[in-house]
C-alpha cells in the first residue's frame, strides 16, 4: 500500500546516501588526497628536491649564474631540486624565482620563501627577550602580527620563528631571542608569538608559516657558549626545554628547527628520540621538520658522521624533512635509497609534509598569493606599525630602581645632561635579528628627547665601539683604552641637576655567535660611569641590553636603573614616554640578574640542595666571595605607584584548586601589575624546584583601588614530567606563593 510518507522516507535516505557518495571530503583530506595525486607523478630525484633548502645566492631578477657552484644549484631550481630558499625576499625577487621554477621546472611545485623575521621585518620590534618582560601575551601576539604583515608582504611566507630555547645563562648571546629562564612563561608566549605569525586561516595573505625552533636544548651550551655541547637529564629535557615547543605544536606551529647541538651525545638533526620519538609519535606534530643552516654537515665537526653521505641517511631516518644548506639531501640521500640505507618510505613521509604545507598556503592554487606589489607599498612597513611598536617597547622594559623618586623625570628648568654613545645610536637599539630593517632607522634618545621638548646637553662619553665598520658577521671592537670624551662627559655632568647615563651593550654584542664571558658594562662604560657618579650622584641609567648584566656596582651607586633592552625601531620614543611617566613601567624580568657572571647559571626555579643554608660555619651552598643570590630575581620589575597582595585563600576542589588574592594599587599613579602564581612541592619521588611559576595575571589597577584575582589551577598543574617524559601527579604537601615577583612572600599551602 502506497504511503506517503513511506516514499518520502525513500526519497530521505536515497538523498542521503547520494549526497554521502559526492560529500566534500573535509579539507584535510581533500589535501591529502591531492598529495597523493602529486607524488604518483614525481620521481625519487624530484622528490628529495622538495627536502632540500638554499640559501638565496644570486639576484634572482638579474642575470642566471654561467658557472661554478652557483650555476649547479641554479640548474638545480629548473630541475626541480630544490622545495624552499630562504633569504630571497621582496615581491619582485620572490616572483621572479617563483615563476621560474612554476613554469620551467617539470612539475612545477612552488617553492616556500623562508626567512629570519623574529622580530619585526622594516619595522622592528622589540627584542624577543624584552618583549617576553612585559608578559603581555596579547601584545606579543600583535608584534609578531606586525612582523609576519610585513614580512608577508614582502613575499615571505615562512618565518623562522619563535625561537622557544629556555636558557639559565646570560652569557649566551641568543637568550636576546628567546623568552628567558621559566618553560610556563616561555609556553604561553611561544603560543602567543605562533598565533600572531600564522593568524587562524592560512587562506589570508597575511598569515606565514611559524617554526618553533631550536630543538632541542641549544639555550643549555655549555657555559654558555655558542654551539657548545648540551648535556642534561631528561628531567630537565622534559620539564624545562621541552614544553615551549610542544605547547608550540599544540598551538598549530607549521615546522620545527633542529638545533645545532647533540642533546645527550646525538646531534639534533639525527636524534630520533627528539624527533621520530617525542615530536612526531608522541605529539603528532604534522609539520615540517627543517634542519638549521648546515646543522647536517656539522655532524662530522661533532664526530657523529664519517661523511655527507652518511648525514644524509641518519638526518633522514631521524625524521630531519628538510636540508638547510647541508648539500647533503640533494647530493647523496638518492644513493642512500638505491643502497637501501633509507627506504622510500622515509623519502615519502618527509614530502608529504612539506607539500601539505604548500597546500595549506594555496600555493598551488596561487603561487604568487605573495607577491602583489600594491600590498607591499602599503604593508611593508604601515605607519600603524611604529606605534606598535612604541607601546610594545614601553611595555618590555624593566623599573629597577628609583630612589629619592628620581622618577619620573620633571625636566621644566631642570639641567639634563645626557651621557653615553649609545643615546645617540640608531642602530643598536634594533638589536640582532634585524636583517630586513633599514640601517640607522631607529629613533635615538637624543632624538626622541629632542621630539619631546626637553632640553638637555648631550656627551657621548667614551666610544663603546673601538672604530670600523660593524658587521653582522663579524666580531665587534670593543673601546677597551681610548677615554676620549671621558673628560667632556664629566664637566657636561658637573653641574647637571640629572644625568641620563644611557650604557650597555652595541647591538652586535648580543645574538648568534656572540657569547660573552663577562656581563659587566662593556668596555670603558663602567669608568664613565664611576667618573661621573663622583662629580654627581642624581644619575638615571637607561641599561640597553640583548642579555641581563651584572650590573652590581650601579645598583648600589645609582639611583635610577630602567632597563631598555633594545627596545626596537621606536627606541628613543619609547624610552623617553616611560622617563617623563607618560608610561608608566610594568616590566618583570623574564631572566634572572645575577650579581656576577661568576654566579652562572643562577635561576629561580632551582633545587633546593640538601644544604640551603645559610648557617653560621661555612658548610653550605654559597660562595665565600660573592652572595649566592641574584641581583634581581625572576619576576621582578618596579613601577611608579606600589602594590600590596594580602587575603590569600586557597580552595582545593575535586578536579582543580582555586587560589584568590586582593591586589591593592597602594601608590599614588595608576599602573599596571604581573600578579604571579608559583607552587613548590615540598616532598617528592624526584626532588622539586624550590619554586615554580603556574600562573600569572597582567591588571590595570587606579591608584587607591583593589580588586581580587583568581587562579583556577587544575590538579594535574601539581605534577611533573618524570624521566620518561610521561606526566606525573602525586599526592603531597604543596606550598602556594602570590606576589610580583619569584621572591613573593604571600604564603599558604595546601594537601593534595
Ligand atoms: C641560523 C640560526 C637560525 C636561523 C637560520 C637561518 O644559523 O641558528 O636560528 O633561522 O640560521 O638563518
């Protein structure tokens, strides 16, 4: 019997099970299906080609290379043997090499433009380590927006940043970079610094690849040295190195980079612990793994590899995608499969991911969705950036000290000297990782002081720089024996009603490959300062830095101490907006300031030892010449008004414990304060730090006012990696800490 509603049941499920047949196979698939459809066309040769990365090495606009070297990798591009560059940027360069390879090159698969845009591309910001002291997540994400707007732009689509190294030790030149000494911090930026280069749709033009790099563990070298060996437990691995980058991969990083290091006796680029076992296994990390500019040769300097033959199959195998600059991928991995020292398989698995990335871009689509030229006049470097990149700085630096109030500065009538080669540099301020940024281009103090109205009679003092040209490849004269200006700066002092000392460190001295044995005050700045701290005391140091310093002698001699970092192209105007209180400073410091380099490595989150001390013999960890505490602890930063914590309470529940404070702003300014959470579990199956940051809040607070802050931390933030990487909780006595600093004294604790 005919029913109509029977029928259109029928004619429910028919539709239904048509419609399931035609489907849109959701865009992952549909991706993985057209990789498919790509690597059934390509050869072995073509395949490598993708895992292999050069350095840009001519002018891609001009004429091709006749011979040598360059002429063989040139042909190597319409052979379809190379899957990225790095270094060609510039909507007219990176077309040209686009629309070489897409039109003359078999199959014609786009190439991915890579580059170091770390902080800031023309507009630079920030030093990523001063960024990181204003623990101002949503800030940090709109600089590293600006960054990948302009470095986009430009034709760039894969940035190779952040860099999420922890590192305890100042003599490192590359803690510039990073986000400093505690993995919660250096997680929840890296996630911020991911976010704002890729944005949340690879579809926008804007939006580049991210890569977490380096990994893992180059911020633990060795006394602090460049490339030196890192050798650490896996404790240490796994809860302090390792969780910048998988919150990095939880936040949807496109690629890792291996680091130059062996970790525990294994070079990076071939460790498959590191990245077969942890990243790609346990994480499920989708993306590319690229190695870091010659990481793979370099396993033959390490003694891990007999030749580049051999570095090709371990890199390979360890699951090391792409070669930057190793010639070893290019040059030896075919032999390898045809020796059967690497299978297709691997070859296969390492493609994969690199072409899903070109598609996630659209490159296939589009190859050229980077190069439009209007929108590189217009983003390249947008007039809304600068002030981007003001507020940015403003926030990153650090109030160290202020006695007597010194500041804010009143300069109405006042006598202003300005002192230091460093105030009237424009370079220094742009810090190391600024390739792309005009040279000279950032705004000096001496310029922002004059932008400002206020009078002031300028001394270089001594020259930092010992004469010549600097180079970013190049070791930096340091000024160790000329005292001209010495004089000059003192009488310009004399009779000064403040002087504004502006001393540190040049640009160069900090970054890849510049390692220092000492963090005092570099050159001669510490007898210009003494000199002129006998012929007048009101001094304001403004500390410009890529590291923290010992900076002992001024911290007990002067009575105002602003650390500026390098504060980026908007420098001078930055600097001068938080001297006269425009801004009021709320930096906390992400790096521990020791009292020596002699106390190095010094962090916050160490052990206690069996011997804290102190105690009336001499039978316990210190040091009988120096104090074995910090100048100024993680966390620290003053402000122009006061704060006071009190009420803490601490409500344990089934899944979480809540711990709420009253945060009062005691001062007379509004200011802004970093509220913070640690946890120090008192007894455990392997020995705890004495602190460890789970928490902090950023608030705004008018004088006079309070407001109650609540953390909600959830049981399992009480437990710990344990030697195998698998995360622990165990019952126990936890003490709590709130305040603004590691050093907070606002106590309770509770059993769980
Ligand atoms: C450098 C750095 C790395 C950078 C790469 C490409 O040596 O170690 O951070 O991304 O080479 O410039």
């Amino acid at each position: 019997m005919f029913s109509f509603q029977r029928f259109s049941l029928f004619l429910f499920c028919s539709f239904l099970s048509l419609s399931s047949l035609f489907a849109q196979s959701s865009p992952a698939d549909s991706i993985e299906i057209a990789i498919d459809r790509l690597m059934a066309k390509m050869t072995l040769e073509e395949k490598i080609g993708q895992m292999n990365q050069y350095n840009g090495f001519w002018d891609v606009t001009g004429p091709a290379p006749k011979a040598g070297a360059d002429k063989f990798k040139y042909d190597h591009f319409k052979q379809g043997l190379v899957g990225s560059v790095l270094n060609v940027r510039g909507v007219k360069q990176v077309r040209a090499l686009q629309e070489m390879v897409v039109k003359e090159s078999g199959l014609g698969i786009p190439l991915l433009f890579g580059f170091d845009a770390v902080h800031g591309y023309n507009t630079v910001l920030p030093i990523p380590l001063a960024e990181a002291a204003s623990w101002d997540l949503p800030a940090i994400e709109r600089s590293a927006r600006v960054t990948a707007t302009e470095a986009a732009a430009s034709g760039i689509n894969w940035t190779f940043a952040p860099m999420v190294d922890i590192s305890r030790d100042a003599r490192w030149g590359r803690v510039m970079e990073g986000a400093g000494e505690d993995p919660y911090l250096g997680s929840q930026i890296a996630m911020a610094r991911v976010k704002g280069f890729q944005g949340n749709d690879f579809r926008s033009p804007f939006n580049i690849l991210a890569t977490a790099k380096h990994f893992a563990g180059y911020g633990f070298a060795e006394g602090g040295r460049d490339y030196n060996t890192v050798d650490v437990s896996p404790l240490t691995l796994h809860n302090i190195i390792l969780p910048p980058f998988k919150a990095s991969v939880q936040q949807g990083v496109a690629s890792v980079m291996n680091s130059f290091n062996i970790i525990n006796g294994v070079p990076a680029t071939a460790n498959r612990y590191l990245v077969q076992d942890i990243l790609k296994r346990d994480w499920k990390f989708k993306g590319v793994v690229v190695s870091d500019w010659g990481s793979g040769v370099e396993m033959i300097d390490h003694g891990y590899a007999e030749n580049l033959s051999q570095v090709a199959a371990l890199s390979a195998n360890a699951g090391s995608d792409v070669d930057m600059e190793s010639y070893a991928y290019v040059n030896h991995l075919k032999n390898q499969v045809t020796n059967g020292n690497v299978s297709v398989a691997v070859i296969d698995q390492s493609v994969r991911r690199v072409l899903r990335l070109k598609f996630l871009l659209g490159l296939f689509n589009d190859p050229y969705k980077y190069c439009d030229s209007t929108r590189e006049q217009v983003y390249a470097m947008h007039p809304e950036h600068a002030s981007v990149a003001r507020d940015m700085a403003r926030r990153s630096m650090v109030l160290l000290k202020n006695d007597q109030d010194l500041l804010p500065l009143k300069p109405a009538g006042k006598k202003i000297a300005v002192i230091g080669s460093l105030a009237a540099d424009k370079n220094s301020p742009l810090g190391n990782w600024r390739l792309a940024a005009k040279d000279s281009s950032a705004v000096s103090l001496v310029e922002a002081l004059d932008a400002a109205g206020v009078s002031y009679t300028y001394a270089p003092g001594v020259q930092l720089v010992a004469g010549g040209p600097v180079h970013f490849v190049q070791e930096l004269p340091i000024n160790e024996n000329d005292t001209t200006g010495m004089a000059q700066a003192i009488s310009v002092a004399k009779d000064a009603d403040v002087v504004i000392m502006m001393l540190g460190e040049h640009g160069l001295q900090s970054g890849e490959g510049r390692s220092r044995a000492q963090l005092n005050l570099p050159g001669l700045q510490q007898s210009l300062l003494e000199a002129v701290h006998k012929v007048n005391p009101r001094i304001v140091l403004v500390l410009m830095s890529g590291r923290p310093l010992a900076i002992s002698w001024a911290a007990a001699h002067v009575p105002g101490i602003l650390l500026a970092w390098q504060p980026g192209s908007q420098s001078g105007h930055a600097i001068v907006d938080v001297l006269l209180g425009k801004y009021n400073p709320a930096g906390k410091l992400p790096m521990t300031f020791p009292r020596s380099d002699r106390q190095l490595p010094i962090y916050y989150n160490q052990f206690s030892t069996g011997r804290p001390g102190p105690k009336k013999e001499v039978f316990w960890s210190h040091y009988i010449d120096e104090a074995h505490t910090p100048l100024y602890e993680f966390g620290y930063g003053k402000s122009y008004t006061q704060f006071s914590y009190s009420d803490l309470q601490i409500t344990p529940s089934k899944d979480s414990v809540s711990i709420t404070v009253t945060l009062t702003n005691t001062g007379s300014l509004k200011g802004e304060e970093v509220a913070q959470l640690y946890i120090h579990d008192r007894v455990s199956s392997v020995v705890r730090p004495v602190r460890e940051l789970k928490g902090f809040k950023k608030l705004l607070l008018e004088p006079g006012a309070r407001t109650s802050i609540r953390f909600d931390l959830p049981r399992s933030a009480f437990g710990y990696f344990d030697a195998q990487g698998k995360w622990f909780l165990e019952p126990g006595l936890f003490d709590i800490y709130v305040g603004g600093s590691s050093f907070a004294s606002l106590t309770g604790a509770v059993q769980l």
